[in-house]
C-alpha cells in the first residue's frame, strides 16, 4: 500500500503489543466493530476492543512518524481522542468517506493534481475492510482499521487545506513573497478531523467568488491553464487586508488603487520593478509618513552601476541632477574635480545622495512604509514611463502617477494635506517629513486575472514569469 505498506518487523511489534493488551484490557467492544459486523456479517469484528486497538494504533504511529505528512498534529489528535478510528466511528456507515473521495476525484476543477491523494488506497482500503478474507482474525482487523483511518484522514486534512488555504505557502516557495498568509495549524487541524458532517464540511470549503468559478470554467475549456491555475491557488491564499482603507498594488497590472469602505475610491498607474533583479517585492505593511521634496540616498548597486557610468560620460552629470558626492561619510566640495576613469564598480569609494527638486529621481514626494526590502511608493520626474503598456522599468519602488491625490486620499482635507500641497510646489524644496495617523495599510500584490468590475476576467501579464512558478508547483 505504498507508503501505508505493512512493514513486518513493526507489525511484529505490534503483535507483541496487542498479545499483552488482550491480555490485560477489559474495555468492552469499539462502535466501529459493532458498525462493521452489522454492515459485513463479519464475526471478526464482533470480538474487538476498545483497548487493543488503542494500543495497536498507538504503536502505528510511533512506528511511522517519518512516513506521515502530519505526525505531530495526528499524533496529538488521535492521543486526545484515546486513539480511537474517529472517521470511521463517524462516518462509515453514512457512506460519507465515499462522497470524500468523490469529492477528491474531481479536484482537478481546482487545478490541482488528484495524484498525491492516493484514491485508489482509499477505495482498497474500505474494500478491504468489507473483505472477509482479508479480515480473518483480529490482528488483520486492527490493522486494516488503522491504516484506513489514517489514510482517510490524510486526505482530508490535506483536501481541506488545499482549498481553504492553497496547496502550497506562496512566502516558502516563490521569490520576493513576504504577505503572512494563513496557513493551517493544530486547531485547524482538529477541527477538520472533527467534523460532525462530512458532506457539510466538503460542501462549505469549496470555494464560491465569481473569478474562482470563472477561472473553473476557463480551466474545463482547457483555456489559458497556467494562467487559470496560478490565479486559482492566488484565490485561496488568505490574508488581511483592511478593505475600509486600503491602498493597493497590483504589479502586473501597473495599477493602484485606493479602497475606501470596500470600494475603489480612484485609480492610477504605477511604474514597478524591472524582471531583471530588480522585482518589486509582494507584501504588505502599513504607510506611516511621507516625506516631501524627499533626498534620494542612492543605493550603492545603483551608485556602481548607473551614475559612475553617468559621472564617467560627463563630468558634470553630478552637478546637473542635484547630487552630491560624499567620502566615508562626508561631502566632497568639489566633485567635478573628482577623476571618475579611475574607478569601477569593485573600487568604488564614492556614496551618493540627491538633493530636493525637480530633478530627483523620487520626485516632490515619497510614501513609506516598513519592509525589508528598502522599497516604498513616490512620485518621479518621468512622467513619460506613464504612458506605455509595460511599466516594469524601475528598481523596485513603486512610481505613482498620481502622487498629490494619493497624499489627498491618505490625509484628506486639513493643515497635513495643505503642507504637502504648498511643499511639493516650492520653489526652494527642503525634505520634510509628514506622519500619518491613523496609518493605513499598503499591499504590493501579484495577480495576473482579476475581475473587470463587469463579471468579466481582465487578464494581465505575467511579467516575473511567477505563475510559471506557480504552476510547476502545484503539478
């Protein structure tokens, strides 16, 4: 039975272990042997008992920790529940653990494989325990019932999970994910293998949003799939958002947009990081403050990359673009006297920071936010970028269009707002520094299909190629 087959010398064991539990256990018989003889007329299980199958079960699951996908959570459930066969109590005589593999049969329409789920054990094992050649004594009884129990109740944990939380924990698997998302634990754990209907349960995590139905629909056409299977598993994933107030990214679709009481209050495009190493991270955090005509502190990759090559081409580059040049942390008078042929990328000594105005590449106004990626969202001097399709072309910040209305939506009307307003057209830029209370919630976000707000699917590329990724993933 694959990774379920009886291994002899721990069966062996086991029968030593169930020797002295007959022995020495005066527990009546188990609900699931009385549930078993009346559906199979099989007399076997008429002389089972509680305790030796406690002690056959126990001693299952100390001798297959390795081999299971949850040993702790199981371990600890079945512990609790005196290592009885909960499923099979609950559910074999309702014939509910065969619409559980129906159910898993058709998990393709999720995009997911059927494959990892073991049907046929699952069908072999129930058969097996209707088989009154198979179970001719009590020692294949016990074993037959632990083994089903266990193995139904791996698939529907690991069912349950896949379409309440996603198959797969997208801040293990994919490059640049940060978002928390949920992912199951011992209660959820728990409270699946403790469900009082089946049929309910199977019913009530199936997923019912009109683009996880529509991307269905599409995969049965056997239309766009790695697109369609990337977005479904994105729609399973569970994270919080604060839809009263939110701003919101969406990086392949170059788009911001600002949610009020859970709606989209406006909208404006985003220029986001380059598919070259500089991908905008996807996550979440909160945007704190602004800072108005803000000074750029460039990073050192860009420093040895684009403005010593800029510096070398022209000696007053510098100069031109308001930045100044500092040597192990104080500022050089006169850069232009400096001797950039000198250098390259590996000796280096040279920071460098932007001074306020209209040339700094963050333009009048920067958003922060806390992240580990040093990333945050601000306005740009380029305001031509705006005007293509694909905006994938900065260092991994995020480039609005709309920068005064962003700061509008953020501070409303009021003395903040005003500031900004008056500071961004000053004609003598000094960096300030704006706090904004109450803070509000900020998600960079990588979705490839989304609603239109018309019920139709609005596709977008992929530019990190990560539904790929995805899509691998889940195979």
């Amino acid at each position: 039975m694959g990774r379920y087959r009886i291994h002899f010398i721990l069966w062996g064991f086991i029968g030593f272990m169930l020797a002295f539990a007959l022995n020495s256990c005066t527990k009546s018989d188990t609900p699931i042997g009385r549930i078993l003889y009346k559906e199979t007329k099989n007399k076997v299980y008429k002389e089972l008992n509680a305790d030796s199958l406690a002690t056959v079960f126990k001693a299952y699951l100390q001798g297959h920790q390795t081999e299971l996908k949850n040993p702790k959570y199981l371990t600890a459930y079945y512990r609790a529940q005196g290592y009885a066969p909960t499923l099979l109590n609950r559910f074999y005589a309702d014939a509910s653990l065969n619409e559980l593999i129906s159910s898993i049969e058709r998990i393709g329409e999720h995009g997911l494989p059927v494959r990892p789920y073991r049907v046929q054990l699952l069908k072999q094992a129930l058969a097996d325990l209707n088989n009154k050649e198979k179970i001719s004594g009590v020692k294949q009884a016990y074993q037959q019932l632990v083994i089903t129990e266990l193995l139904f109740a791996e698939a529907l944990t690991q069912y349950s999970f896949a379409l309440q939380f996603g198959k797969i924990n997208p801040r293990k698997s994919l490059p640049r994910y940060y978002i928390p998302v949920e992912r199951p634990d011992s209660a959820t754990f728990n409270s699946v293998l403790s469900t009082p209907d089946l049929r309910g349960h199977i019913a009530s995590i199936q997923p019912h949003d009109t683009v996880y139905t529509s991307l269905q629909k599409m995969l049965q056409q056997k239309k766009n799939a790695i697109t369609a299977i990337a977005n479904l598993e994105r729609r399973r994933w569970k994270f919080k958002r604060d839809s009263s107030r939110l701003v919101y990214v969406n990086i392949p679709a170059y788009t911001l947009q600002m949610i009020e009481q859970h709606h989209v209050a406006g909208t404006m495009k985003v220029v986001v990081g380059k598919a070259d190493g500089h991908e905008t991270p996807i996550l979440s955090s909160r945007i704190h403050s602004v800072q108005v005509n803000p000074i750029w502190n460039i990073p050192a990759s860009i420093a040895k990359k684009e403005i010593l090559v800029q510096a070398k081409a022209d000696r007053y580059y510098l100069a031109n673009h308001g930045m100044d040049v500092y040597y192990k942390g104080k500022r050089i008078a006169d850069p232009d006297t400096i001797d950039w042929q000198r250098y390259d990328g590996q000796n280096l000594p040279y920071s460098f920071k932007q001074r306020p105005g209209d040339a700094n590449s963050l333009g009048l106004i920067k958003f922060l936010f806390k992240n580990g990626s040093s990333v945050y969202l601000h306005d740009t001097p380029a305001k031509a970028v705006f005007g293509r399709t694909m905006r994938a072309a900065s260092h991994g910040c995020v480039r609005v269009e709309k920068p005064l209305a962003l700061a509008h939506a953020l501070f409303g009307e009021g003395e903040n707002y005003t500031t900004i307003k008056e500071e961004m057209g000053s004609k003598e830029p000094v960096a300030k520094t704006i706090a904004l209370s109450p803070q509000t919630q900020v998600v960079l976000d990588y979705v490839t299909c989304t609603d239109d707000g018309k019920g139709q699917l609005q596709f977008y590329p992929d530019v990190y190629g990560l539904d790929s990724i995805l899509y691998r993933l889940l195979q």
